[in-house]
C-alpha cells in the first residue's frame, strides 16, 4: 500500500531533551515536507526537500533540522524542544507539489 | 509573500444541506489549485485544479477554480455527518522551491 509512515504519533517530552521524529514513504517520490498544524495558524511548512541531500527552509524553521540521506526518509529533529513546539506535525511526500502531497498520520507532540 | 485564504473558518449546517467553500490566492507562477478534506488526523486528497471553469466532481462534491478572478469554490450538496471536517485548500506557485502554500481551512460541521 502506497504510503507516508510517521514515528512516533504520540510524543510527550521535556523541555531540552533532543528528539526525532521519523518519516519514510514507499512511493518512490522526490518531493518530502515537514509541515506543523496549529489552531488558528492553519498547516505551515517546516522544510521541504526536494531529493537527496537536497534540503530547504520552509516557512517556520527555526528549533528544527532535517536530514535526506536516502530517498525514502526524511526525519525531523528537534535538537533542544521547547514548549512553542508542541504542535501535530505531518511528513508529506509528493512527485511535485504541482500534484499535491500524500500526508502522513501525523505526530502529536506535547513539550512540557 | 505567497497568499491562500479560506472562507468562512468555519460552518455549521443541517444534514442535507448544501454548502460552498471559498479560497482565494494570490501567488506568484501559478500552477495549481488543490483541496484537502481533514478528519481526525492527515488530510487527505481530494481535487487538483489547474484549468479555469473546468468543473472537477467526485460524488456530491465538486470544484471549480476561476483564474482570472482568482479563486476556486468546493461545493458539497446533500451533505451529510460524515462530511463534517476541515477543508483545506492549497495553492501551488511552482518553480524550483517547494511552492505549496495552504489556507488557514474551513471547519465545517454537519448537524444531524
């Protein structure tokens, strides 16, 4: 089954504590983003990558790195979470954006 | 700056009724229009619209998008509970970043 599989979908953490946030997707696509969902600010892209080792700054990148070592993943890490980034984060992957995205489940995190 | 709007944020109706979404963009190198449907958890695909005044219809919903003006609608007709979601629509700008830009999506909910 075509897909985006996201890691973990829960995540509750400590402010400091580095973690990451695993993305992979069996479609052979080039294009994967990192997008995070807040009430009242709709969905806004984190980074985006458009093949491997090829990475770029999204809309709301600042806590966050990304990494695109093989063509199927795309992590999210954040080195030292703070509480502004608890949000509900989605990993997407897409042939282009021009044919829209596949989303992942999505991955709640909570940093107290 | 890249621009999607969404109107209304949000609607509450009666099972059976039929309603329009609305979403203007302002992009530049405009490419294509997208609409996303989002329940519990990922949105998932529902149209994209790249030619003006061309209707595209799954089922009860269908979508146009006008060029010139500069906007695309989502009508859903006899709806029904399970219609209720956010419904997100999304602009692509193309070129050779990832020009996907996403409105701030209509919540809408279906009262039996």
């Amino acid at each position: 089954e075509a897909q985006v599989t996201q890691n973990p979908r829960y995540l509750i953490t400590v402010t400091g504590k580095k973690l990451t946030v695993t993305c992979s997707q069996n479609m052979n696509h080039e294009y994967m983003s990192w997008y995070r969902q807040d009430p009242g600010l709709g969905l806004r892209q984190i980074y985006y990558s458009m093949n491997v080792e090829v990475t770029d700054k999204g809309d709301v990148p600042e806590g966050y790195k990304v990494s695109r070592k093989e063509k199927r993943n795309f992590p999210l890490i954040l080195e030292s979470p703070s509480p502004n980034q608890t949000s509900l984060y989605f990993c997407a992957s897409s042939l282009s954006g021009h044919y829209g995205y596949t989303f992942g489940s999505g991955t709640r995190l909570t940093v107290v | 700056e890249d621009k999607v709007v969404q109107s209304p944020l949000s609607l509450v109706v009666h099972e059976g009724d039929t309603v329009t979404l609305n979403c203007s963009y302002e992009v530049t190198n405009f490419r294509s229009l997208l609409w996303y449907k989002q329940e519990k958890k990922a949105p998932t695909f529902l149209f994209m619209l790249t030619s003006s005044g061309i209707e595209k219809k799954s089922g009860r919903l269908s979508s146009i998008l006008d060029k010139k003006e500069l906007f695309s609608i989502l009508n859903i007709t006899a709806t029904q509970t399970g219609d209720s979601a956010i419904y997100l629509c999304a602009a692509y700008s193309g070129g050779g970043a990832d020009g996907l830009t996403f409105g701030k999506g209509t919540h809408l909910i279906i009262q039996p």
